[in-house]
C-alpha cells in the first residue's frame, strides 16, 4: 500500500451565530474544494462545555462557570499547500480565544489495493 497524504479534513466547533463568518472565512482561502465544487462544508448542531480559568477572556461566560453552548461543528476538506493559510485565517475570524480545531489527515481512494 502506497499512502500519501494530499488532503486533511478540518473541524471546528462555533457558536452558531458565527458559522457563516467562519465558513466563509475559510473557503475563501481554499478550503472546501471537492472536484469542481467549491465551499463544500458539513455542519451539524452541537453542545460545546468550557470553564474559563482566572486568567482566560471568554467571548461566551464566565470565568470560573462551567459553560454549555449551542454550538455548530463545520467540517470542510483542505489540500495540504493550503492548510496553513485556511488554519491562519479560520484563527482570525474564529470568536474564541482558544478554538478547538482538528486537523484529520485523510487517505485517498488510490491509496487502497
């Protein structure tokens, strides 16, 4: 098996009143580029939990309060000569002060036997 990596899928979690923002954002630096599509994206409603310690600056809550906001996971695949730039940019549109982001190397098709 030959397995290169090409592309990664990123995900990240929003509040939901900033997914288009965000979304956005991000194709617009080439992130969600299926073939000949563009701003392919998946997102899905979700409960994000957080407690701000003393020292953070929450954009959501209190310090020191266990938090529980509606939030929308996006999901959208990257080449990997893009992922720098996309993961810069989704930093700077994102509200939070610490965004959880996953970065999900994926396999290609032509990988497999």
């Amino acid at each position: 098996m030959n397995i290169n990596i090409n592309k990664v899928k990123i995900a990240v979690t929003i509040p939901v009143q900033n997914i288009s923002e965000v979304r956005d954002a991000i194709c617009n630096e080439g992130a969600g580029v299926i073939g000949n599509y563009t701003y392919c994206s998946t997102s899905h409603k979700c409960i994000g939990t957080f407690c701000p310690n003393n020292q953070a600056n929450p954009y959501i809550g209190e310090n020191n309060k266990l938090e529980f906001v509606e939030e929308e996971k996006l999901e959208v695949i990257c080449k990997i000569n893009k992922v720098k730039k996309v993961i810069k940019k989704l930093r700077e549109v994102h509200p939070y002060e610490e965004a959880d982001i996953n970065i999900i190397p994926l396999l290609d098709e032509e990988s497999f036997e």
